[in-house]
C-alpha cells in the first residue's frame, strides 16, 4: 500500500511562486495515478490537478491552467506540482492523491497548508 506525504507549502506573497512535493513509500509508485487537491477554509475539497500512471496525460482546473504544473518523477517516487503566479484565492491545505491505474483515488496525504498574501 502507497503512502503519500507532502511537503513544499508555506507562506508566499501574491505572484509568487512555490513547489509542493509528495513522496510515496511502499507499493509500485509508476501504478498509480496521482492527483493534487486542495481545500480552503470553509469550503469543500476541490480537484487542482492530475497526472496520469504514464504520466502521458495531465488534466487541470481551469482556475489554474497557465499557472500550475503537475509533473512526477517515478525514479523518486515523487510527484510535484509547481504553482506560479500564486493568488490570494489559492490559499488552501493541499493534498496529494494515489489511485492504481486509475483515477478512483483512494490513497490521501496528510496535507501542507499554502498561504499566498496580498
């Protein structure tokens, strides 16, 4: 079973940037299709990204196309997604998500808190 622990938020003024890492022990990491959700305060968990097992194919929300990147590294069992251009409105805890060979996630992080700030 994969484990999933992510690591890269923190604090950012507005247009900044960051990156946020998730690494996965245990399972067969190039099985699993990856995905990053985030949940602001108050709100429902929303998708932001997702990659597939191949990583051939990627599919954003359309609030952060242009700006985030989702891209893995199978050698490092590690899956990233790097934000640009950060707003205000991104602010949430952000979690990494594992589905084997699918996108039916069932393996969740524990989530890193993202702060971006006017």
């Amino acid at each position: 079973q994969v484990q999933l622990v992510e690591s890269g938020g923190g604090l950012v003024q507005a247009g900044g940037s960051l990156r946020l890492s998730c690494v996965a022990s245990g399972g067969t990491f190039s099985s699993y299709a990856l995905g990053w959700f985030r949940q602001a305060p108050g709100k429902e968990r929303e998708f932001v990204a997702r990659i597939s097992w191949s990583a051939g194919s990627t599919y954003y929300t359309d609030s952060v196309k242009g700006r985030f990147t989702i891209s893995r590294d199978n050698a490092k069992n590690t899956v990233y997604l790097q934000m640009n251009s950060l707003k205000p409105e991104d602010t949430a805890v952000y979690y990494c998500a594992a589905g084997f060979l699918t996108y039916n996630y069932k393996i969740w992080g524990q989530g890193t808190q993202v702060t971006v700030f006017s």
